[in-house]
C-alpha cells in the first residue's frame, strides 16, 4: 500500500477518505471505471481507508 | 454478490474473508461495492493467510502462490471449478481439474479465486489421483499460440455449457477462432471473449 497517496491526487484521497470516514458513500459504482487506471487506483484507494469493513462486492 | 471483511489490497487484486473463506478477487472484476449493514457482522479472522502477502499482492502472484494448491475459481459466469494452478505463462494459466481435466484459462477471464484453507481435497479424491504435471501438451507463451496447437482437435469452450461451444478446432483467423459444431455448423468466436478451454483426452 506504499505509496498510494504519492500516485493518486491529493484531492482524489480526501475525497475518498471523507466518503469512507462519513460511510454515507462507500456505495460507488465502478463500471464506467472499467478497464481504466485511473479507476483502479480510486478503488484501491477507497478499499485502503475502508479496510475491516464488512462490505458486499458485485462483479 | 460476495460478502466479507475487507482484509487487504494488492496493485490488482483484493481479498476479502467472508467467515469461512479468504476470496481473492481482481479489481478488474468488481463492478460495485457497499458497505453490508443487512447481516450480521463476522469476526476478523485470527488464522493467517493462506497464501503470502508480506512481499507482494498482485494476481499474478497470488497464481504463483496457488501453484499446486487446491482452490476454487470462477471464470464463467455460473460455474465455479474445482482443482489447482500448474503454470503462469504470459497471458493464461493452466488449471487442472479433476473433471475437466486440463483447462486454458486466459488471466483476465478469472472472477475469483478461493484457496482451500483445509487439507480437504476436491471431491474428497486421494491425493495420487491429481497428476504433478497433467498437461499433455507443450505450453506456448500465449493463449493464441496455445489454442494453434489444439487445431483438428475437439475443444470445448467456456465449460460447455452452448454447444456452439463445443467442436473441432479448425483454424484462428486474426482475432477470431473457427469451429465447427457437432452439427457441421461454423461458429466463429472472439479470442477475448473465450474464458476456458479444455479438451477431452
């Protein structure tokens, strides 16, 4: 997880990290992400502050 | 939909443990995430991992680490298998199982993966009815070139499950591979759109 905050925009982690902090948005939808790195850097970012969460995921 | 605790992430891949199994999925799969307030909450597991994720966790590792173990994965979209990892080439990896035997099964066509964390077997078989090295045929570096060597053969795509899936292999044409089915129909399917290969030996 080294690293993450120095790859992703500041303002992309804080986001993130308020979403999850308020857990009002830990909901997020993925599918126009798709395939697209910029995507799998938010979501890793949005899995990282949310670790020990009892989370459903669809695939 | 899968449920569990968030436990940890990877470069592609992440893992949950849903109270019995750890469940490894690649990020490339996950479509939507919610945090689950309907069931009750399970405990964090105490166990270890069963595989390595002090180095590195990525889907190509976590393959590495699933060599020669027992696991259940999912690539189409109904139907898990049963079976183990014996090779990671560059775009596929080979998966025996002991139903369908020897699978092809490009990398980014796999759903999940579940290690078995007991020393159970799939099916309860004995252990010397799993071969160390099943694949009868040579490996090529990628999925393209592994499907050429099956031309003339009999293969069944994606499980089976469509007979427009099952038939002779007659030739690859740029992106699109040929078969003819039981019928004496010609069916062509997109390479990327295939998620297992396997053949009757």
């Amino acid at each position: 997880m080294d690293g993450i905050s120095k790859t992703i925009p500041l303002v992309l982690v804080e986001w993130f990290y308020h979403a999850s902090k308020s857990r009002l948005h830990l909901f997020f939808n993925l599918i126009k992400f798709q395939d697209s790195e910029r995507g799998t850097r938010a979501l890793r970012t949005l899995v990282f502050f949310n670790l020990q969460t009892y989370v459903m995921i669809e695939i | 939909m899968h449920h569990g605790i968030l436990l940890d992430i990877g470069s592609d891949v992440l893992v949950i443990y849903n109270g019995e199994d750890y469940i490894y999925i690649p990020l490339i799969h996950v479509q939507r995430m919610l945090e689950n307030v309907e069931d009750p909450p399970i405990a964090v597991p105490s166990n270890e991992y069963p595989m390595d994720h002090l180095h590195t966790l990525s889907l190509r590792s976590i393959l590495n680490n699933a060599k020669g173990m027992f696991s259940e994965i999912q690539v189409t979209k109904h139907q898990s298998v049963h079976g183990y990892v014996t090779t990671i080439l560059n775009d596929y990896f080979v998966f025996y199982s002991p139903v369908y035997k020897t699978m092809y099964i490009p990398i980014n066509h796999l759903k999940w993966l579940i290690p078995y964390t007991s020393s159970q077997t799939p099916y309860n078989l004995e252990n010397d009815i799993f071969p160390v090295n099943p694949t009868p045929l040579t490996l090529a570096r990628t999925f393209e070139l592994q499907l050429e060597k099956l031309i003339g053969k009999i293969v069944v795509f994606d499980l089976g499950t469509d007979p427009d899936r099952i038939g002779q292999l007659k030739g690859i044409h740029g992106s699109f591979v040929e078969l003819v089915t039981a019928k004496g129909d010609i069916v062509f399917s997109h390479l990327e759109h295939i998620k297992t290969v396997h053949y009757p030996s």
